[in-house]
DNA sequence: GGTAGGATGGGCT
DNA sequence: GCCCATCCTACCC
C-alpha cells in the first residue's frame, strides 16, 4: 500500500518542532520527508530514545564523546556507527541539556530513487531500498561525517508535506534492543508497506 | 513464506 | 573482552 505517496513538499521544520519531548517528536515525524542533497524519502518508522531514565538509551549512562551531540539542542543529526557496518541517523529533540533523539527506522522513497539504487545495489524490489536504519542512511548517503549537522538548513534536513493522505500511527515496542524493551516508543504509519518488518 | 548464523569494528566495563 | 538502536545469504519449508 503506498498511502503516503504524492507530491508537495511543504517548509523545513523549525527548531521548534524539535524541542518537544522525543515521545511526541517520533510520532511527528511520521509523514514528514528526510532529505540529504538530491535523495529523499517520506519517515513511516521511528523510534524515540530518552535520556538517562532510558536503559536503551545510548545516553542512559551520561555525556561520552560518542553521545555528546544528544545533550545539546534540538534539531541537529545523531549519526552513530553500528555493528562495525553500519550508521543510524537520529535527530536530537528535548531543551538543550537534557538528553533525547529519534531514531528514524524507515522511508518510503520519493526523490532521487535511481540514484539511491545505485548505492543500494543488493535492494531486489523499491520497499528494500530504505526499509530499515542501516538501509535508509546508505540509500541517502548518511555518514558520521554529518553527526551533529543542522537539520534545520543545509544539506540534511526534514521538510513538511503538502496534500499527503492521512494516516493512522501505530506505537509497538522498539527493534533490536534488550534493556527496557517493553515500553511502546515505536511509531509506524499502519499499513505502510516500506517499514522495516 | 520463514529463520539461523556470520560479517565487522567502535565503545565502554 | 563483551556488547551492540543491523543486514545479507543460505537454507528450509
């Protein structure tokens, strides 16, 4: 289903979309269009990480060189290496000095899609172009090059959207971790076909 | 349709 | 030295 197809991107969000608690910033998100230089594709997954009450959390155990970027203001990238492979791309919420982001998990691809197969080149089929956190910053060109990156202007950035169809938000538990796993601060456009599972 | 196992290296105890 | 906010391939229904 591709409930969230067609065209008119609207503004950049503002740092303001951002300073909101990361619970209410992932479910934001959703429908909005992630864009780094000629690629973009619209969020239908994400997930909320919180701050040091949150064991998932890569700022549950305080400030590291590694993390730094999730304590300050919002509306800048996280991008953090994982699994000696991979990158996952954030965008920090919450006041400055208190520590939050949301991870985005998935796009439905919608700008530059050629150019976003031709990085992807193992992507059999449109939906496993951008349908997981390692696959989506690989099909954008996303890097730790671009942690901490203003995503309010520049080359990454996350725009509104104009005339899309409406949808339902369902919240599930969060993919791929261990500690406090239970609480439901994953958000998924219902029914979109181009979510990780 | 489904899943088990390996790749691969930074971060932190 | 262990733990990952993952993805892909091979293999099995």
């Amino acid at each position: 289903m591709i409930a969230t197809r067609s065209p008119g991107l609207g503004p950049i969000l503002s740092r303001t979309f951002y300073r909101r608690p990361a619970t209410q910033v992932a479910r934001d998100l959703l429908g909005k269009v992630l864009i780094h230089g000629a690629t973009g594709g619209v969020i239908v997954e994400t997930e909320a990480y919180l701050g040091l009450d949150d064991a998932a959390s890569h700022a549950y155990r305080g400030i590291t060189r590694r993390n730094a970027v999730m304590f300050g203001p919002p509306g800048y990238a996280y991008v953090y290496f994982i699994y000696g492979m991979y990158e996952c791309v954030n965008v920090v919420t919450e006041p400055d000095g208190k520590a939050g982001a949301v991870l985005i998990r998935a796009l439905e691809p919608l700008l530059g899609i050629e150019l976003m197969q031709s990085r992807r080149p193992t992507a059999k089929r449109p939906r496993d172009l951008a349908s997981g956190p390692g696959k989506l910053t690989l099909a954008l060109g996303i890097t730790r090059a671009l942690n901490g990156a203003d995503v309010t202007k520049g080359a990454l950035i996350v725009r509104d959207r104009r005339g899309a169809a409406p949808f339902e938000i369902e919240a599930s538990p969060r993919i791929g971790i261990t500690k406090n796993a239970d609480l439901p601060l994953r958000f998924t456009i219902k029914g979109n076909e181009f979510i990780s599972r």
